[in-house]
C-alpha cells in the first residue's frame, strides 16, 4: 500500500492530473464502474457513528490503475 491522501490533498499534490478538483471526485464518485475500488485505489474509512466514510486514494494504487 502506497500513501493514503484525501481527495482534496491528491489534487493538490497532482494538479495537472484532472483539470478541477470536482473532475477528480467524478473519477472517484464512478469508482463502482470504472475500477478504482477492484484495484483498491479508493480506500473508504469508517469515521465512526453516523455512517461518515473518509474517502482516502492510495497513490501507488492509483498510478498501477492509470497504467492498466
């Protein structure tokens, strides 16, 4: 497993890699279709109580997933 970023800090991080923040959380919104969560990019963490989930991306997942 690679780093784990928030969506907000993996667009910060890569900028040129989706042309808004809100592209990005398409990308990660379609994750059931376009298999980010099959290849374990999408981590989703319980933040307990009020089924909150963080969304976090593992960054060496993501780019094995880009390469595919």
């Amino acid at each position: 497993m690679g780093e784990l970023f928030t969506v907000r800090n993996f667009h910060e991080k890569y900028p040129s890699m989706h042309s808004s923040l809100r592209s990005l959380k398409h990308e990660i919104w379609k994750r059931d279709e376009n298999g980010l969560m099959e290849e374990n990019v999408i981590i989703e963490k319980d933040m307990g109580g009020k089924n909150i989930k963080a969304i976090l991306i593992d960054e060496d997942a993501y780019f094995r997933w880009l390469k595919k």
